[in-house]
C-alpha cells in the first residue's frame, strides 16, 4: 500500500455543459461537499449581476440586487469567506478596456443581507478584475486616478500603495504581499518601495497572484491554455491545457482563471471554442488543485451551466481542519480526531466511530471526509489519484512515440512522414543538406494544430555541422515561408547555434536566443520550450536552461516544417541530418538521455 500524504491546508482566492460528477476512468472529480463557494458575474437575469453558488448544491442565486442603470462586475471572495467586493459601472457599451468607466466599488456580506461602499470612482485593470483582498478588512483597488489604493474595511482608512503611472492605458493591481503588481493585458513587474521595476510581458491576458505571493497565473492564449509564473524563477509552465481532456468535448475553450485563497481550487470558465466574452455561452467550472505547485488533481467539476455568458468566477473554501490527504491508489487513509475525542467519521459512503478513522481507497476520486461531535463537524478532503500508466517503449529511436507529431530517420520504418528534396538518396542514408534543402510533407497543418494546443514543442535531430560556419544564418530545421513569416527557425550563424521564435503580434514578433556554440562535430541534439523555460541537450547532457523566452503560439500559422533552409530561400545551411522528431510535449532529461543512446547506437559507422 501507498502510505497517505497528509497536507494541512491554512487559509491565506450556447447549451449548458452536460455535468459530470463521477470520476472519468483513471482520474477523480473536483469534490462537492459544501465547504466551498463560487461566486461570478452573469446576465442570465437580462443584467450583469453577481450570482453564487456553495459547491454542495451547485444551485445559482443572485447575489447582488438590482439596480437600474447600472452593471456588475469583478467579483472577488475575502479571505474568511464573508464578503465579496465588486464593482457596479453605470450600463453602457461593453468594452475590454473600459477607460471611461469609472464605478462604485462595494462589498456585500456572502448572504447578501448587509454591505457597503468602499470607494466611488473605483476602475478595473482591463477586463474585470478590480480588487485584491490583503487580509480579511484590508483590500486594493484602482482609484479613479488610477493609483493603486489599500483600504481598511474597519476603520475606513486609506493609503496610496502605487502612485499613477505614465503610461494611462495601463492599469495595475498589486499582489497581497505588495511585491508584485500585474495589468489585465498580461505584463508583471516587480513592485519596490512604491515604484515598479522592470516589465514582464506575458502572451495573453488576465494575470493574477496567489495569495501568499509565490505564483501568477493567467490565460496565456486565445481559449487557453492556463498557465502559472513561478514569480522567484521567472519559470512558465501550464496548469490546464486548452482544450483539456479533463473537460466535456464542448468546453475546451478556457478563460478567466482564479484561484482559491488557499491555493486548493481553480475556479474558470469555458465555451465551446466561442471568443466573444460578452455574447458566447461560457460557463463556470471549479477544479481540485494542488496547493503547492498548482497542478490540478482532478476533473474540473461544472457550476450551475446555463446558455448566458458566465464569467471572472471566484471559489472559496472554508479551512480543513482535518486537512487534505493526496496520494495514488491504493491509497490508506488514517485520520485523528485533533482532540482525541470519539467521533462520527463518514468518508464517502464508509462510516465509523471512533478518535480515529482508517480506510483504504482502491479507486480513484475526490472523497469529502467528516468528523461530527464535540463542538460540531470537522472537514477534510482525501485525492485518490491513479497510478500513472506507464507508455510502453518502442523497440527504438525514439524510446516514447507518445506526442511525436512528426520525425523522419534515415531508417525508413521510423519516419512518419516523407521528405522531398534533392540530398535524400536512397533508403538508409543521411540526409544531405549541401545538395539541397527538404520540406516534410503534410507537415504545416499537423504542426500548426499540435503545437498552437499544447503551447509547447520538443525538437530533437542528429546533426552533423558543415566544416565550416557561415557569418550568415543558416537553417537546419524551419517552420515559415521567409524572414518575416517564420514561427521558428533553429539554425547556425558565426559557429553558434541559434533560436528564432514567433512569440509576439506584427509590433515585436521575434524572439531570439543564443543557445551557445555549434561544434562541428556530430551531435544529438535536443530542445524543449514551454513558455518560461528553454532547454537545450546535447549528446544526452543537458548544457543550456534559460527562461528568457516566454512567448506563446497563438500568432502563429501554418507553414512546413523545411530542413537546411527556409522555405522561399535565404537561409542555406549544408550539414546533414540522421534523424529529427517534432514533439508536442516536453521530453524529461531520462528520455533525452534514452534516445541519445539509441540514436548514437544506431549511427552509420
């Protein structure tokens, strides 16, 4: 049996979608047992108004009251639970920057019997997030100057936290810990002593922040995927892809993330591949996270769907005070009553009493557990996850064909596609680039699909440099038509090898990177990128690791994948090739180093 991992939680954020509340085969659902709460804005009643939902019953109420001439907006949960601050802006036309809006930011107790006004002239910081709750009395908004403010529920006292800033299209919210500020159009910077540092733009938009300060996280592309910034390294990587398979078939289209205040639940929207945030049936779904790298641990769980545009939710849970239990099954499960008090114990469908309670679990879910008696019930959560199915090998290069979008080998039986080009030869033989250059067949919308979803790519070849390096660029492996319409390009120039990305609109549309020198010796090559983190393996070691790329797929578009040039010329590059894969996933350092040696092995002597 697989001992049980205790994690103590401490509070610190079209038609309807078909639930599903039992756990798909191998993977468990987001748990529902009324120790939590989603809150969200939606014109299901003919004007934007606050509704919520406990995630017992799912069931829908309004939440804010009507109010003619006005609408509602960016819903955000205090960290006990008891208030929700939004935003009411006078009706008019809806705009994803609205610069003119100015409105009355307001919290409302969470049954909606008591509430007041926080500040009057109040704006969003692009789309509609308007506030950050520091504590439970303190929170920040943007003031009508845009200055950032923080204000003391309690006492009614204010200070200016970020003064306005040059640029006026730019709005801010600082983070709970005052380190971090972030804009709606996807940019962090670092926050010192009242000034702002150093930009970082991020592909997509709406950014926000945990509460405890470590990560950010946002929609990092058109639909998705979600992603987290890991604020201390400057690392990217993704929490639920774009079109996940955790969601229904119809609800792969992700926007509008937000996070629990203790980091346990992702709470976003999705439609069924429909953009427009202000007409498209998007609805609510809240999902089971792990509160310390933010993976998300079970099937996300719908919330009161409906055919109106649901959207910007916020979840909240009540504290856990018997904690979560996360592990593969079979997974054993034993809990103490804090006291040491006798309870009664329900986990599931399985009851007991007793000061203790032991179980195992043999299938996978998200199971609430309960402990009643003493001064009432106390709450926890047990994950039983599935052991991970292991990828059969294949019998050679490359050890895993899982997420191979295309290769091709001198070894006819391990391509996937066909090449065309003069330096080919006949079956066997290496690839010769000084004869000429190849385009992989069937290769532009294959690529454009795979690696647009995943938001991510492996790259990995056997090369063998020319003897000699040009001061001009060559390509050895490009995805474009020429310079300007190029989605990447991995080539030499002045005996280093370097990376060009599409990772930006037509304003800035390149990233480069110099991923160090090109030996001209044989080489297996590897390189992995995800937004955040590149890395480069050379012979099965790995030699570069920078987060200095950060950029996206989405300005990307369909073009083949050429080899020892660019497609319409200008980018000659005479080595050869053994072998090449195209990979939608990123491979781990052990695969890399797996390959390397089937591939060496395999060389031609």
């Amino acid at each position: 049996m697989k001992a049980a991992l205790f994690v103590l939680v401490a509070i610190a954020c079209g038609e309807p979608a078909t639930p599903r509340d039992s756990a798909s085969p191998g993977r468990p659902s987001t748990v529902s047992d009324g120790s939590g709460l989603v809150v969200w804005e939606s014109n299901r009643s003919g004007a934007w108004r606050i509704w919520s939902a406990s995630l017992e019953s799912r069931a829908p109420r309004q939440l804010t009251a009507d109010e003619s001439g006005r609408r509602h907006c960016c819903p955000h949960i205090s960290p006990d639970g008891r208030r929700i601050v939004f935003l009411s802006l006078p009706a008019g036309p809806q705009r994803y920057l609205d610069d003119d809006a100015r409105g009355s930011l307001r919290w409302v107790t969470i049954d909606g019997r008591e509430g007041g006004e926080v500040a009057e002239g109040a704006r969003t910081y692009f789309e509609h997030r308007a506030a950050v709750w520091v504590s439970e009395n303190e929170l920040r908004y943007i003031a009508a100057d845009r200055s950032v403010r923080t204000a003391d529920l309690r006492t009614g006292v204010e200070s200016t936290t970020l003064e306005p800033q040059p640029d006026e299209a730019r709005r801010w919210l600082i983070d709970p810990t005052g380190r971090w500020a972030a804009s709606g159009r996807a940019v962090l910077a670092p926050v010192e002593d009242g000034r702002l540092g150093r930009q970082v733009p991020l592909p997509g938009c709406q950014p926000y922040f945990t509460s405890d300060g470590r990560w950010a996280f946002w929609t990092a592309g058109a639909g998705g995927p979600i992603d987290r910034y890991d604020l201390a390294t400057g690392e990217a990587s993704t929490m639920l892809e774009k079109g996940d398979a955790r969601l229904p078939a119809d609800r792969g289209y992700l926007y509008f993330p937000m996070l629990s205040s203790d980091r346990t639940l992702l709470a976003f929207a999705a439609s069924g591949a429909e953009h427009d945030h202000f007409r498209a049936d998007y609805d609510v779904f809240v999902a089971e996270v792990d509160p310390e790298s933010l993976e998300v641990l079970a099937d996300p769980l719908p919330v009161a769907a409906d055919p109106a545009v649901d959207r910007f939710p916020d979840v909240w849970r009540r504290p856990l005070e018997l904690g979560r239990i996360v592990g593969e099954t079979p997974l054993d499960v034993r809990v103490a009553a804090p006291d040491g008090e006798s309870r009664e114990w329900r986990l599931g469908s399985e009851t007991a009493i007793g000061p203790v309670f032991e179980s195992t679990l043999t299938e996978p879910g998200v199971y609430p557990i309960t402990a009643r008696g003493g001064d009432g019930r106390l709450n926890g959560v047990v994950v039983a996850t599935a052991p991970p199915v292991p990828v059969p090998p294949s019998r050679g290069w490359p050890s895993r064909t899982d997420g191979n979008l295309w290769s091709w080998a001198r070894d006819s039986a391990r391509a996937t596609t066909t090449l065309q080009g003069p330096g080919l030869g006949s079956s066997g033989e290496v690839l010769n680039l000084a004869e000429g250059s190849a385009v992989a067949q069937d290769s532009a919308d294959l690529l454009f699909a795979g690696l647009r979803r995943t938001n991510r790519f492996s790259l990995e070849l056997e090369v063998v440099p020319p003897r000699e390096s040009s001061s001009e660029l060559g390509a050895i492996v490009s995805i474009g038509s020429d310079a300007n319409r190029e989605n990447l390009l991995l080539g030499e120039r002045g005996g280093r090898l370097i990376l060009r990305l599409r990772v930006g609109p037509k304003a800035e549309p390149f990233a480069e990177a110099d991923l160090g020198p090109a030996d001209r010796t044989p080489a297996h090559l590897v390189l992995t990128y995800t937004p955040g983190r590149l890395v480069l393996f050379r012979d099965g070691r790995e030699v570069l690791r920078t987060t200095a790329l950060r950029g996206h797929f989405f300005h990307w578009r369909p073009y083949p994948l050429v080899l020892g040039d660019r497609w319409k010329g200008g980018a000659r590059w005479s080595g050869t090739l053994d072998r090449i894969a195209v990979y939608d996933r990123l491979l781990s350092a052990e695969e890399v180093a797996v390959n390397a040696r089937l591939s060496r092995d395999s060389r031609a002597p």
